[in-house]
C-alpha cells in the first residue's frame, strides 16, 4: 500500500486537490455494491456515490455483462456519418422517457462537455437565424462544470479567480430564496426584456456543487416561463440531479415548465465509464440544416458516441425499469426523512434537508464557513477512519449514496455523522 501511495505521490496530479496541505490519498483496490475496498482489506461506504455518478452500487453483474458483450461486439467507432445500435437504442429511450420534444441527442464525454455543447448549441442556433442574442443569464452559485464556457457561467470565487479575464460576460440572478422569489423574477423580466439573451442556463431545483442548495419548483417554472416570453432559450443542467437523484427520474419532472435543451451525466452510466448528453428539440435541430457546411454544428469529441459508454448506459436504464431500484430510491428517501430529523436535533446544525436521495444539512462553527471551512477536512477524516467515505462541501455536509445501500449501511453512515457532530461539542 505505501508503495502504491510513493509511486502516486511521484507521479500524480489529483482533481481538486492541494497537494502541498491535503494528506495521502486513499488506495482503492476494489469495489463491490456500496462498498470499496483497500489494499488492506478495509472497506469504505461510498456515502457520496464515487463524486455524485454512482447509482446502482459497484460491479454490478449486470452492468458488467452488457460492458463485455458489448466489447465483444464493438469497442469504438467514429461518430460522424456513422452509428451503431447502442447509441440509437440509448438516445431513442432517453427521448421516450423525457417531454416529447426533446428528441436530439448530442453525445459527448461529461458534464463540462454537456454544458459547452448546450452553450454552443444556443449561441449558433440564434446566428444561424440572423438573430443578434448574445447573452448568457445563470444564477448565482451556479456550477456548470470546469471548462472555460461552463466556468463563464458559474459562479465567480476563488476557484476560478485565475481564469477570470478570460470568460465571457453573464448576467447573474440571485439565488431564488423563498423570501425574494418575486424579486428575483423581476430581476430577470428586465433583463429578458432588453431581448439580448440566446439563453438562461440553471440547475433545476437544487445546485450541487454551491452546496446542495434547494429552490422550489414553482420558482422555476415562473422564471422559465418569463424566458420563454422573451424567445430565451432554456437550458436545465441535470447532470447531477438526472437518473433519480432528486427522487423523480429528471429533476424537472417535477415543474410544469420544460427546457429547450437539457445535459445529462454522472448518473447517465451509472458511475461506471465517462459520457455527457445534450439533448434538444427539432426546432433548435432544424436551425441547423442547410446547404452550407458551416451551418452544421461544427463540434466533437473523439470518443464521441463511444459503444462500451452506451451499452453501460443502457443497462442502467434496463435496471431503472426494474421495480427493485424504483423501491430502493422509494426507500432512501424515507430512511433520509426519518435520519434528518434524528440530525436537526443536535444543537449544531442548521438548514436540514432532504432532496429525494440526498441529505444535507449546515454545521454551526465559529471557524470559516463556505467552501474552504476546516469542518470539511474534520469531516472527511472523522467518517474515514470510521469506514464512510462522504466530501463535505465546507461546512456542508451531505450524502448521496447509491440507490442500494443497505439499511445497516445507512444506519452507520448517519450513526457517524452524528457522532462527528457530537464529537464538535466535547
Ligand atoms: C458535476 C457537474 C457538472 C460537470 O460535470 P463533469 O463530468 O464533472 O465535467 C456540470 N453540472 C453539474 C450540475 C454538475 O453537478
């Protein structure tokens, strides 16, 4: 194991990572349903689905048989002017399963990529009409991903300070807290009405990375119909909250209002190989027909439509059809209303909530709060060398497990937190 670590101390550059302050990573050898497994025999609980994308636990056999056959059939192909029955099969379900007119699926390689394809998307589909719209609107908060388009639409910190000069502008509504909904949509009607924006891009019903941060679905559909007033364009990110997460397949099954264009991920394959969706309707698609070349949407990625990425993704669906997982999420969601009351009971917690699967709540701390608190690293350590592996995101924590986790599992998962809390107050 420490001869592991040296080789990756010499050799590796981690994501998201300090490496000069953060301690040494954690060696993963094996994984088997919530479970993860190091060199020692030690096993973790995946409490945060292996950074949002796991669903259906690891090394599922049936994900793991469609990965073979499919390897067997067909590894990689190119995408352009050719297809396969993977990817037809995938984008044809997807379609089926999301509003009628979302039935152009763009494939890609992850959620930055989603987001760059539904920018690009919405800029050349307002140029290829003749139609000056050239803003962007997002709101505060927001996370959209680490590429240069998906960061000139997030939030503006510390994360991202270098590259700063470099975005394009956006306009910034603030977040939609239940006491200034109506402030904030009338924020956006005067924006929307100077008719400069080709599209408003969010995060429906709750942003991820900002820390779990939960907006209500009316809010929603009264700020996209506004756009849709304008001739905005609509963009709903669901790459975190897509494939169950907010307790309903798409977040935005749960608003009246639908988007343009949607971008799906982690969940997509089950946190099993990389692949983003962007997928949109005919009448954006049709802007996009000519007879000049350079009308056509001009973008991909090399591992465009990549077969062995499909097939995962379509045993996935395949296993969503099944009533086991539609029990199981059923299921999590009560054992995380039940849970979030046992921790709104200790005094050191604030804003708990339940957003279908996942489970968040504020700790109450005199040190730093936001992001770069040191309650994150406390965390973190605390929960590990108790057998959960979960990120806090600062004072924020949360988790999202995979829709199997057992019972005992859980029990121990909250049984931990609840115990880091206490351990805050001695
Ligand atoms: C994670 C995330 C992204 C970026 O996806 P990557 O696959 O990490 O590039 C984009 N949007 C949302 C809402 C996310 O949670």
């Amino acid at each position: 194991m420490t001869d592991l670590i040296d080789r990756d101390k010499r050799y590796v550059w981690h994501p998201f990572s300090q490496h000069a302050t953060d301690g040494i990573p954690l060696p993963i050898v094996k994984g088997k349903g919530t479970l993860l497994y190091d060199a020692d025999g030690n096993s973790y609980i995946d409490a945060n689905s292996s950074w949002w994308v796991n669903v259906h636990g690891h090394g599922h056999p049936e994900i793991q048989r469609a990965l073979s056959e499919q390897f067997a059939e067909l590894d990689h192909v190119i995408f352009a002017n050719v297809t396969h029955p993977q990817a037809v099969k995938l984008a044809e379900r997807l379609s089926n399963r999301l509003p009628a007119d979302l039935s152009k699926v763009f494939f890609s390689d992850n959620g930055s990529t989603a987001t760059e394809v539904a920018l690009k998307m919405s800029i050349q589909y307002w140029h290829n009409k003749g139609v000056k719209r050239d803003r962007l609107m997002a709101i505060e908060g927001a996370y959209h991903g680490d590429t240069f388009g998906a960061m000139s639409v997030g939030e503006r910190d510390l994360f991202n300070r270098p590259f700063e000069p470099y975005f394009f502008d956006a306009t910034y509504l603030p977040f939609p807290l239940p006491e200034n909904e109506e402030l904030v949509l009338s924020i956006a009607q005067k924006h929307f009405e100077t008719n400069e924006y080709a599209a408003l891009i969010v995060e429906p019903i709750v942003q991820g990375a900002a820390g779990m941060r939960k907006y209500s679905s009316r809010f929603l559909d009264e700020l996209v119909r506004l756009a849709k007033q304008h001739e905005a364009l609509v963009i709903f990110d669901e790459v975190m909250t897509g494939f169950g997460r907010t307790g309903t397949f798409f977040a935005m099954d749960q608003c009246l209002e639908k988007p343009d264009i949607v971008t799906l991920s982690k969940g997509l394959t089950a946190g099993v190989l990389p692949m983003g969706l962007t997928i949109t309707t005919e009448h954006i698609f049709q802007a996009f027909l000519s007879e000049r070349t350079e009308r056509a949407f001009l973008h991909g990625h090399s591992y465009t439509g990549n077969p062995l990425a499909c097939a995962v993704a379509n045993a996935s669906l395949d296993l969503f059809e099944q009533e086991e997982t539609t029990n199981s999420i059923a299921q999590l969601i009560k054992w995380n209303e039940e849970a979030i009351q046992l921790i709104a009971n200790e005094t050191n917690v604030y804003s708990p909530r339940v957003i279908g699967t996942i489970l968040a709540f504020e700790v109450n701390t005199d040190e730093k709060v936001g992001y770069f608190s040191g309650i994150r690293n406390r965390a973190y350590q605390y929960a590990l060398e108790r057998g959960v592996l979960m990120r806090p995101l600062g004072n924020t924590i949360f988790i999202n497990p995979p829709y199997c986790i057992t019972r005992d599992e859980y029990t121990q998962v909250i049984d931990v937190i609840i115990g880091f809390l206490r351990s805050l107050q001695e």
